[in-house]
C-alpha cells in the first residue's frame, strides 16, 4: 500500500468518495504512531490511467475521489 522513493520518504495516498473517511483514515489506522504526517490538505481529483502512446482512461468512471497523502521518512533498519 505505500512505496519508498529515492529520497526516503514513504508515502501512503487513500482515495474515499467522501471526505470525512478520507480524513479519519489517520486515526483508524493510528498512522501518527507510525510516524506518518497528512502531506498537503486532502482535495478531490478526477483520476485517470494512461499506458502507452493512447488515450488516458478515467478511472471510477470518471468520478471524482477525495485524496489525503501521508509521508513519513523511511524507517530505521
């Protein structure tokens, strides 16, 4: 559910229809604990998925989602 990049941050993005389960995916999950922050504010986005040379397709049919994005420095070995 989350990558770590190059420069050794993991980030975690949920996608909710609604905000209010977007928001308190933090909580839920107690992500604090695990040393992750909310990234930027949460915003909803049309998404879509691009392969190739073609077209991008829309992705939830087109709907729009809720995003937050958690980050946190890569753990310690």
């Amino acid at each position: 559910m989350s990558d770590i990049e190059d420069d050794g941050i993991e980030r975690i993005t949920v996608l909710a229809k609604e905000f209010m389960p977007a928001a308190m995916e933090y909580h839920r999950r107690e992500m604090g604990k695990q040393g992750f922050s909310l990234a930027g504010p949460i915003v909803k986005r049309k998404y879509f998925m691009i392969e190739g040379p073609g077209d991008p397709e829309a992705l939830f049919e087109g709907e729009a989602h809720y995003a937050a994005t958690f980050t946190r420095q890569k753990p310690s070995d």
